[in-house]
C-alpha cells in the first residue's frame, strides 16, 4: 500500500460496507418480502433465508461484479477516492428514499455515482461508454420480462389449478413459496450482492493491495454479510412497499413472481448483465396483480417507484461528480 494512503483506503472500504448495508435495507428485501406479506414465513426465518441463500448466490459467480470493475471504467484509472464519491452518492440517494418506503435500484445508482465519480477524477474520456448498453440491456430485461415471465406463470398456474379448491391451492403455494423464495434470494445474491464486491475489490486494486482484478473469498463473504445485517435491521419498510402497498398477494401469487423474477435475474447473472433487481421483482409482481385485473394493481404506488428509478441516475452520478471534485480539491488521492 503507498505511503499515507492507508487512511483512505480504510475510509473508502468502510464506505463500500455502509452502502451494502444501505443496500441491504432498500434492495435486498426484495428477495423476501412477498413471503413475508403473505405470512408463508415469519419476518425473522424469512431474513435468515434471505442471508443464507444471498451469500450462496454470491459465491455462484462473479461476472457482474467484473462487468462493475472494469465494464464502465479502467480499473487502472479508479483511484480510492473516485470509489468513495460515488459510494458517498448511494448511501445519501437511498437512505433518502428508504425514509420514504421507496425501493431503489442499487445497480443503477452505483453505475451512476461511479461514471460521475470518475467523470470528476479522471475525465469524461475515461469513462467506458460501452459499458452503459448492459445497463440498457438490464433494464429492458428486467423489465419487460420480468413482467411478462411471472405473469405467463400466473396464467399457467390458474390453468392448471381451475378444478383444484381454494384451500388446497393455498395449501400447495404455501409451501412451494418457501422454495421460490430461496431461489429468489439466491438469485438476488448472485447479481446484486456482487456489485459492491465489484466496488470493494476496485479499491483495493487502486490502493495497490491487489495486484489485479481478482474478487477475493473473503470480500464476497464480507459484503454478502454486511449486506445481510442491513436487511435484517432496516427492510420492513421496501416489505410493506412491495408486499402490502402495491397489490394483494397469496402465496400463489408470490410463488409466480418470486418464481418469474428469479428466473430473468439468474439468467442476467450468467451473462455478466447487473439489472436491478428491484426493477425485476417490483414488475413481476405487477404481472402477477395485473393477471386479477388491471385495477389490482395500486398504479400509483408503481409511479412513485418508477420515478425514484428514474430520478436514481442523475441524482447518483452529480452526487458522485460533486463529491469527486471536492475530493480532487482536497487532494484526496
């Protein structure tokens, strides 16, 4: 490590921690909170799981986290202090909005916050524009199909089950969610839990403690923990967004959205593709509310979501920016 960098290092990780743990409060409820809502499991076993599986999803790969590393920006031009603007802007931006209930996109604001970030620190011409078409990609992924998948599944499942009673139903998804739900949190953990592995490891590689791109064991098991700890202390406020506020669910309708949803996040995973998992679970379960009728579906409770979506990018990258410059003034290497 270089002389008188330490200190800066140290910051920037704890920086990195604080936004995992600001993202286990607004992102990663996702991955339980249908389960919560409709009482399949209680608050706590439904965070253990969710802890669990998210670190097991972790440890499955780590192509996004390589696609954060080095897809938008060289990591050879990231210094500790371009990592820390831009986690400065996604610990502000989404604790703002977890006051409000509204789950954000961490993929998005760590994208954002780290082009504006690098913007200030090293150029506009250090940024790898290319990068920003897997964001596009991500989001009409997650999106579109996350909608369409989880609603094919809820049409599939009541065409299966239309001579089936009610009770039974409920009886057979009660205990089908639990395994949806692990998959969900399983598929979470291996696309958003590796994003701030992603950031954690460019730290260290700018502060010459890794000689390359590599993200170690024990960064994934680290983040993947802290991240744990952020649900499991803050997430009921995005559980009652996305369980209660937006539509009413049975555990048939959280299995076909959890299902859904898991399935679109898995299958970006593999391809290196870091999609928003919020964006993926919050339209699956639109799908499934809009397979009941289209009034199902609190409309204005998604508009308030998908603003704070859309608002994340420019928020993030001046934050990032804002924050970049003022560390560059300081001469904060």
């Amino acid at each position: 490590m270089p002389e008188g960098v330490s200190w800066v290092i140290v910051l920037v990780l704890l920086l990195v921690l604080a936004a995992e743990f600001v993202n286990g409060w607004t992102d990663a409820p996702n991955a339980i909170a249908t389960v919560v809502s409709t009482r399949v499991l209680s608050p706590g076993a439904a965070v253990l799981l969710a802890v669990v599986l998210n670190t097991l999803g972790a440890l499955s790969g780590t192509a996004v986290a390589a696609t954060i590393g080095k897809g938008f920006v060289d990591p050879q031009d990231v210094t500790p202090a371009t990592v820390g603007a831009a986690m400065t802007g996604i610990i502000l931006w989404s604790t703002f909005a977890w006051r409000l209930g509204l789950p954000t996109s961490e993929s998005h604001a760590l994208v954002a916050g780290l082009t504006g970030a690098v913007i200030a620190t090293a150029g506009v011409d250090r940024v790898r524009w290319e990068g920003w078409t897997k964001v596009g990609e991500g989001i009409l992924y997650s999106t579109f199909l996350g909608f369409g998948v989880s609603m094919v599944i809820m049409i599939a499942i009541y065409w299966l089950f239309r001579r089936v009673a009610p009770s039974l139903v409920r009886s057979i998804f009660s205990r089908a969610q639990i395994a949806s739900a692990a998959f969900m949190a399983f598929s979470h953990g291996s696309n958003d839990a590796q994003k701030f592995m992603g950031a954690f490891t460019l730290t260290l590689v700018a502060g010459g403690i890794l000689p390359e791109f590599e993200v170690p064991l024990w960064v994934i098991l680290l983040c993947a923990t802290t991240m744990g700890i952020g649900t499991a202390t803050g997430g009921w406020r995005i559980i009652h967004t996305l369980g209660t506020r937006m539509t009413r669910l049975e555990p048939v309708h959280g299995f076909a959205a959890e299902t859904g949803a898991a399935t679109v996040i898995e299958v970006a995973s593999r391809f290196g593709i870091p999609l928003s998992t919020t964006h993926t679970i919050s339209t699956a379960i639109m799908g499934v509310g809009a397979t009941q009728r289209l009034s199902a579906v609190r409309w204005g409770v998604a508009g308030e979501m998908v603003m704070a979506w859309v608002v994340t990018f420019p928020v993030c990258a001046a934050i990032g920016w804002a924050t970049g410059m003022l560390f560059k003034l300081l001469g904060v290497p």
